[in-house]
C-alpha cells in the first residue's frame, strides 16, 4: 500500500509541466527560509541562553507555568 502511493506522487512529480516543477521549487525553498533561516536569526533559544543547567531551565518552565502572574 505504501508503495502504491510512493508509486502514485513519483509519477505525478514526473509528468509535472517545466512551470509545475519551478513552483514547487520555489515552495521548498519559501519553506527552508521559514523554517530555517527566520528560526536560527530571529527566534533564538532564550533557555539555553539566560538559564546554564537543565535544572535551571525546568524550574523557570514551571514557576511560569504553575505561577501565570509571573509572565506579565
């Protein structure tokens, strides 16, 4: 069954018109620069730099979540 489908998407891709397969190259690269790029630049892992230890980091997860005042 899988490989009917695996089987069903190849033949699809390969009979794609030159326009068809220059649109999904350009979706894959739109999904790589938000998923990778924007992450990596603009959403830094503020755990791993404002806390040092694993213990650190789970008591700041859950006095925030136990204590909701706290995130104002």
């Amino acid at each position: 069954m899988v490989k009917k489908i695996v089987d069903f998407y190849v033949a699809g891709f390969k009979t794609l018109p030159a326009w068809g397969r220059a649109l999904w190259a350009i979706i894959l690269i739109k999904l790589f620069i938000m998923f990778v790029v924007l992450r990596l630049f603009f959403f830094p892992n503020q755990l791993q730099t404002n806390f040092q230890t694993d213990t650190e980091r789970a008591e700041h997860v859950i006095e925030h979540i136990t204590n909701p005042t706290l995130n104002r």
